[in-house]
C-alpha cells in the first residue's frame, strides 16, 4: 500500500498542471483497458453534469484532469460502484483501492489526499445517503423539500425537545470529528475544503430544524421560540457549493411565502422577497433554482414575467443556462403552440400519427411499466375511457421503456384501454425526446387543431378528466 502511495506521489510530482484539478491512482487487480469515470454534477449552476472518462493502462493506472466549477463533492466510478470524493481546482489527489474492495477500502494521498480520508470518515459517521430516491419527501407551500431516510424517522419518533436534542448532538458530533482528524494528524486542511465542510454541517443542522419545526408544527404546538436557530444562521452567505446550505435556502425561502400570503403568488412572492434576504451568488442561485422548478409545475406562466427580468439583471451569467434551456422546453409545449407530430406502429402493427386525430382533443400520456405512479393514473382513465370517447377525446398513452418486451407485458398484465406506442423503436423517432420528457408520469392536452392546450393545475386524474371535457366542450 505505502509503495503504491509513494508511487503515485512521485507520479503527481513528475507533471505540472494549472488551474485545475489532477486526479490519478490505481485500481489494483483490475484489467488493463477497464474504464474509470469521474463525475462533477453541477446542476445548481447551470443545469448539467461532467463527466470524464478514462481507461487503466497496464498498471492499472489511471490519470484525470478536469475543470471544477465549484469547490465540492465529485463522484469516482468503477464498475456499478461509486466513491465520493471532495474537489477543486489546483487540487492533486491519488486514490489508491482494489478491485475487490472498492469503495470500501480506499486510500488517499496528494495535496487533497488529507481532506479526502477526512471526508470519507465524515460520511460513514453521518450516513450521508446521495441516492434521491431514498429520500422523504414533504411540501412547504408548493415546494417540495426533501429529508433523508434515517432523519424522518426522527421526525416522526421524538418530541421537539428530544429532536433539538438529537440534532445538537449529531452536529456537535461532526465538529468534533474534524478537530481530532487534525490533531491526530497535524495538518491544516485546505479553506475550500474546510469551508465547505463546515458549511455542510452547519446548514444540515439548521435545515432539519427548520422542517421539523414547519411540517410537525400543528401536531407538537410548536412553539415561536423554536426556530430561534435561525437568529443565529445566516440565510445569505457564499458557499453555494454545499447542497445543505442551498436545501436550507429553498426551505426557509418556501417557509417565508407560506406564512406571507400561503399558496397566492407562492413563486412570484419569493423571488421578490429574495432581494431583501439574499445578495450575490446565493441569490443568483435561489432565483435561478426557482425559475427552474417553477418550470417544471403547471404555475410556470407565473414566473415567465420573472425569467424576463432574471435574464436582463443577472450578474452570475453561468446560472443563465440553466433556466434558459428550461425555458425553452416549456415554450415548446406551451398552450397555443404546435404539438410535434409523430408516427409509429402500435402493439397490433398498426400506423399510428398525431395528426390522424385531428378534430378531436388528444390526452396525450407517456408512461413505463416500472412506473407505479403511472400504472395506477392509468387505471384511473381505463374507468374514464367511454366517457372520454364520448365527447370526442382520444386516450393515447407512449410507453418509455427500453425494452419492447417490458412494454408489451405490461399492456398484456393490464390490458390497458386507448391507443398504445413505443417512445422509441427502429420505425421512428424518439417520441418522448420530441415533447421534452425526461421522466414519468408525464403528459399533454393537445386541442382539435393540433395545439397544446391549458393543463389543469392539480395533476389528480379527476381534475384532468374535468378539464379534457371542458375543452371538448368548448371547441364542440
């Protein structure tokens, strides 16, 4: 091991590089030519994610250079495997592992090697979870804000007092861990590192707080006093690199338009009130984060006026990507445009267009068969089918799945009613990519004259079902 380590020094030492970040190592055992990637996700800023890739020479040795937008977490892959590590740029770090051992067993060295043991030791004592879906969901307003696993189960078990109490000691905790990691080991660890790291500690801390105390308020009687935490942490600060501070920023932004006005105005009202609380890359952020998930609900005509005045007054022009390609999405979906025409044969090998159904409102639904959201909405209109028919209204729901035969054993299992295609097959384009879907359940009004139509604002299959005959009945 320390042979290896040394190796790879003398390896880091032999190459200047500037302004960037230098990842190099070894995976041990594993087969010349097998492929490492290293992931920078950096959706907060512009909406996209780097990845570089490499493959191991006949050491198995690897050598990554890479550009970091934003001191903060990075992924390592190999294989199905996944190790987060801590970047910025001027930062060299050699990571040493196994192929049978990774990302268990993992050792770091380099000018950042120090802030990555350190780093490790803090997620396995924090059980930090980055899988999404593991995470609970709640809603402030209209916001969805998202807590881990293991913290709502505290949520749900203790008292305010007793909560306080496990949040105080989980982030005394963490503290203490880095100050023995650097008396045991004598070194100073790097500002950005160091930085960030406090910063995750610290909001992880206050964000918990926070929710709790909105979203079980009513059933504790949760006192004002409570959220005294917030006197003394700070919502505007620089440090947009760290995910808990930027959830603290959503939550307490989302909690202020609650309590101002609840639902009126929820997306308007915030962006607003922003300029009085934030400055700065965090407000850049926050409007930006904002714009782009007001987007994504049925309230974006809201905050169409606020893209306007965001890209017109926004210094931090790397977060302009972000909300622009939203906005273009939604523009091309938006009530009073053109729905893309589309071909492709259905489950019988019969001819299927869009513009076949002209004349009648089209309720246009992209699904898959590992969606059980998707599955369960389409029972809801399999009961809705005749009435819809009725008045003129045409059910044709897109499958996503990759594989035909996962499609076509769910509609042979459901026997599922309206007319059936494949996003994407041999005999045409990617239907789902033409509409802009990127996730399920999904779907689409599209009027008699071939235009997209006004969704309603609640998605319950119902509300839809109501608004499909209203518009029926007005082009009638």
């Amino acid at each position: 091991m320390l042979k290896a380590i040394l190796t790879g020094l003398i390896w880091l030492s032999m190459i200047s590089w500037s302004h960037a970040a230098l990842v190099q190592g070894v995976v041990k055992g594993a087969k010349s030519g097998s492929t490492v990637e290293l992931a920078i996700q950096h959706y907060y800023l512009d909406g996209k994610v780097s990845k570089f890739t490499t493959q191991l020479d006949e050491q198995s040795r690897f050598s990554l250079e890479v550009q970091v937008l934003e001191p903060g977490i990075a992924f390592f892959k190999f294989n199905r495997d996944h190790l987060p590590i801590f970047l910025a740029n001027d930062d060299t770090l050699y990571i040493s592992t196994d192929i049978f051992q990774f990302p268990v067993q993992v050792s770091f060295a380099g000018s950042s090697g120090a802030e990555n043991q350190l780093l490790k030791e803090f997620l396995k004592q924090s059980q930090y979870d980055f899988i999404e879906f593991n995470n609970i969901r709640y809603k402030i307003g209209l916001s969805w804000i998202a807590v881990e696993e293991s913290v709502n189960g505290l949520m749900e078990a203790l008292n305010p007092e007793q909560f306080q109490g496990a949040m105080d000691a989980r982030k005394q905790s963490s503290l203490n861990l880095i100050k023995s990691f650097q008396e045991e080991s004598s070194i100073s660890l790097n500002d950005p590192f160091l930085n960030w790291l406090t910063t995750e500690i610290t909001y992880n801390w206050a964000f918990n707080l926070l929710v709790y105390g909105q979203v079980f308020g009513n059933r504790y009687g949760i006192a004002p006093e409570f959220f005294n935490f917030l006197i003394t942490t700070p919502l505007n600060i620089e440090e947009i690199s760290s995910e808990q501070y930027r959830n603290f920023v959503v939550a307490s932004m989302a909690r202020q338009q609650f309590r101002a006005s609840q639902n009126n105005g929820f997306w308007s009202g915030q962006y607003k009130i922003a300029e009085n609380l934030l400055s700065g890359k965090a407000l850049a952020f926050f409007r930006a984060e904002l714009i782009s998930t007001a987007f994504s609900t049925e309230y974006y005509k809201e905050i169409l006026p606020l893209y306007t005045d965001f890209m017109q007054n926004n210094e931090y022009v790397i977060f302009d990507a972000r909300v622009e390609d939203l906005y273009q999405k939604v523009a091309r979906v938006s009530a009073g445009t053109n729905a893309p025409d589309f071909d492709g044969l259905d489950k019988q090998g019969h001819p299927i267009t869009l513009t076949q159904f002209r004349g009648k409102v089209v309720y246009l639904n992209f699904w898959a068969s590992w969606c059980g959201a998707c599955l369960r909405k389409m029972d809801f209109f399999d009961e809705f089918e005749t009435e819809l028919n009725a008045n003129g209204i045409e059910i044709v729901n897109i499958s996503i799945d990759e594989a035909q035969q996962n499609w076509s054993n769910a509609l042979n299992q459901h026997l599922y009613k309206g007319h059936h295609l494949l996003a994407s097959s041999d005999y045409h384009q990617n239907i789902a990519k033409s509409f802009g879907v990127e996730a399920v359940p999904q779907y689409f009004i599209i009027g008699r004259n071939g235009l997209f139509e006004e969704k309603p604002l609640s998605n319950q299959p119902n509300d839809v079902r109501q608004k499909l005959l209203e518009i029926s009945a007005l082009r009638n």
